[in-house]
C-alpha cells in the first residue's frame, strides 16, 4: 500500500511556472518524476500574471496571484491551504519571500507539514549581498520557517554547512537537483570556429555569483601567455556591458564572443559545439548549467562553490579549481588545451555524462524526496 501523502509544490513567490527556468524547471522536474513514481502531486505558483497559459505537464497546475509586499496570501490561496486534506505535504521552494512565509504559519495552525528548499538563498556568499536586511529578515521570519520545517531540502554540502552559523538545526537533509536527459534532444549542427579549443560559459551574467570577472581575468591571463583558445558566453543581464568592457579593457576582443540568451535547441547546439565548460562560481546551490553541459559529454571546470567539485574529480570529467583564481583557471584552461591537443578530451566528457546521469537521476533524486514526505515530524 502506497502511503506517500500528497505532495503540493508551492513555488517561488512572483514566479510564473509557465516559464520553464531555474526553479521553475527543478520543480517541474521533480513534480513529474514523483509523479511517475505514483505520487499525487500537483504545482501551484504565486505569480503577478496568474491568468498565463502554464507549460503543458502530466501533472496540475494551478496559478495564484501574487499581493503587495507583507500584504498577506491572497483569500483564493488561502482558501486552497485551508482546504487541503489532511494527508498532505506542502514542499515550499524559494527563500525570503513573505507570501512563503505567510504561508507556512497557516501550514503551522493547520497541522500540515511542509517540506522547505531555499534553493542556495543560505549559501555564505548569498548572504553578503544585502547582509544586514537578509540577518533581520531570518530572525524575524525564517528562523520560524526553519524551524518548523519537517524537512530542510538543502542542494549542496556548503548551503547546508553554513546555515549553521545563522540556526543550529537538526530536520537538514542534502538532495542535490537532476537532469532530465529527455530534455536534450536537438540536432547537431557544427558552429564555424576559428581558434581552438572552445571553452564556453552559460547562464545568467551574473558577475560575481558566477565569477565572470575572475573567468574573463584567467582567460586573458591565459591567452596573454600563449594561450590558443576561444571563449563563448552564453546569457544576457544588465552586467553585460561591464563584462564587454573589461574584456576590451583586456585587449581580448577577438578571442572572447558574447552570444546573447540562447535557449531549446540553439543553446544545446551551441554548447555541444564548446571543447570544455566552465562554471566558476563563487555561490551556487545546485548548478542546472553544470548538470546540462556534463549531461552532454562536455568536460568541466568548476569551483567548489558548485557543489560538483569532489564529483568531478572522482569520475575525472575535468578540474576543480577550488575558489575561482586569476591563476587557478590560467592554469586549468592550459592543461585542458593539452588535453585537446592529445586527444583526451571525448573520453573526459563522456565520464562527465556518466557522473550526471549517475548522481544526479531525477528517479534517485524522487526516491529520496518521497522518504522526506513520508517521514513523520
């Protein structure tokens, strides 16, 4: 007898689950591998746009408006809260949104227990920025949230080590995000090249999470110092400009091409066209990007903040650079492109394909999510 409650994902505050980025698509995810493990399971989201069409999935949906800032849940989630039957499981995605917050003390007076995930909001360097508002806001609300979790799903050891400083608690558990292979199916087209090999990064420009600066920093270094290679970004964010100036400040204009969002087919094609990905961030929770591009048999360079680190040393599918360095990715993109020039380089990705499709498999990862729903508080 199947005795796994019914799971109600309640996403991201202001989060449209039509979108099928970020969280969005780890949600999606894991509702649909529950589902297909015979779990009912069912997405809401709270949304500024709740009369969008949502992205068509085996299983329901149902949109929420989203309410001014500490305005309170609006009376139709409220209404669905209250409503829900007693064998059932709230998992709450998204950190230092009130609606969430609100929505867990009703969780809390009702009697029903809630699964949280932060999604690397805890990660140390996610808490510098805006420190002070971040450490008021966690004493005034979190701390409860926390608290009173029946599970904390944490992404990576970092997230999940550092919180410690800000609460001690004893309901934390690691389940690492996944990657559908469904997902990348594409036609394979070769993109012209003119230097190789390619290194190449994709995802939001955001300059310091994702260490752009000190990746455009190594990569002049190394191009400066002899180095052959090309560099490709994929992604778009208003500190684009920034990362376009210091690369013309860096004189390394024809080596380095900004390639704009790409997303579906183009972004997959153009990632498989790149000899060696790089992801060197300095916070993350569960990199989708490092998961796609390993999925598709590209080596990797990454930092420890990725939480693949150690993975990727131990089924030796690239280098771990520990923290992003000037001279720490000089030194890796140059033994890489000893790597190309010898050959080693198909071989590296396809162990980096078998890491993902070994540690990171969404059926795994519902498996251990129906253990955290059944467990009782």
């Amino acid at each position: 007898m199947n005795t796994t409650p019914t799971v109600i994902h309640l996403i991201l505050g202001k989060a449209n689950p039509a979108r099928m980025n970020g969280v969005n698509r780890v949600v999606h995810n894991q509702a649909e591998y529950l589902h297909r493990m015979g779990v009912s399971v069912e997405i809401w989201g709270i949304t500024t746009t709740p009369n969008d069409p949502v992205t068509e999935r085996e299983v329901k949906t149902r949109l929420f408006p989203a309410q001014p800032l500490f305005r309170g849940l609006h009376p139709s989630l409220m209404k669905a809260l209250v409503q829900l039957p007693k064998n059932t499981v709230v998992h709450i995605h998204g950190a230092f949104i009130h609606e969430l917050y609100m929505a867990s003390r009703l969780l809390k007076e009702l009697n029903i227990p809630y699964i949280y995930t932060p999604h690397g909001a805890f990660n140390e360097v996610a808490l510098r920025k805006n420190k002070l508002i971040k450490k008021l806001y966690v004493m005034l609300y979190e701390k409860r949230m926390l608290k009173d979790a029946q599970k904390i799903q944490f992404l990576g050891q970092s997230e999940f080590d550092h919180i410690s400083n800000l609460v001690n608690l004893s309901n934390k558990v690691i389940i690492p995000n996944g990657q559908n292979f469904d997902e990348l199916t594409f036609d394979f087209e070769p993109v012209q090249r003119q230097v190789s090999p390619v290194f190449g990064f994709c995802g939001r420009l955001d300059i310091y999470y994702k260490g752009l600066d000190v990746l455009i920093d190594g990569f002049a270094h190394y191009v400066h110092n002899g180095g052959r290679g090309e560099l490709w970004l994929i992604g778009d964010s208003p500190e684009r400009y920034k990362l376009e100036q210091q690369v013309k400040n860096l004189h390394i204009e024809p080596r380095v091409k900004f390639l704009g969002a790409m997303y579906g087919q183009e972004k997959l094609n153009r990632i498989s066209n790149m000899d060696v990905f790089c992801h060197p961030s300095r916070s993350e929770g569960s990199p989708t990007a490092v998961l796609e591009a390993g999925a598709l048999n590209r080596p990797l360079i990454v930092t420890n903040a990725t939480n693949t680190g150690e993975l990727v040393v131990k089924y030796n599918c690239g280098i771990n650079i520990g923290d992003a360095r000037i001279q720490t990715i000089s030194n890796a993109l140059f033994t890489m492109q000893q790597n190309f020039d010898e050959g080693l380089l198909p071989a590296m990705g396809s162990r980096a394909c078998q890491m993902v499709s070994t540690e990171f498999n969404w059926y795994s990862i519902a498996k251990q999510l129906t253990g955290i729903y059944s467990e009782k508080a």
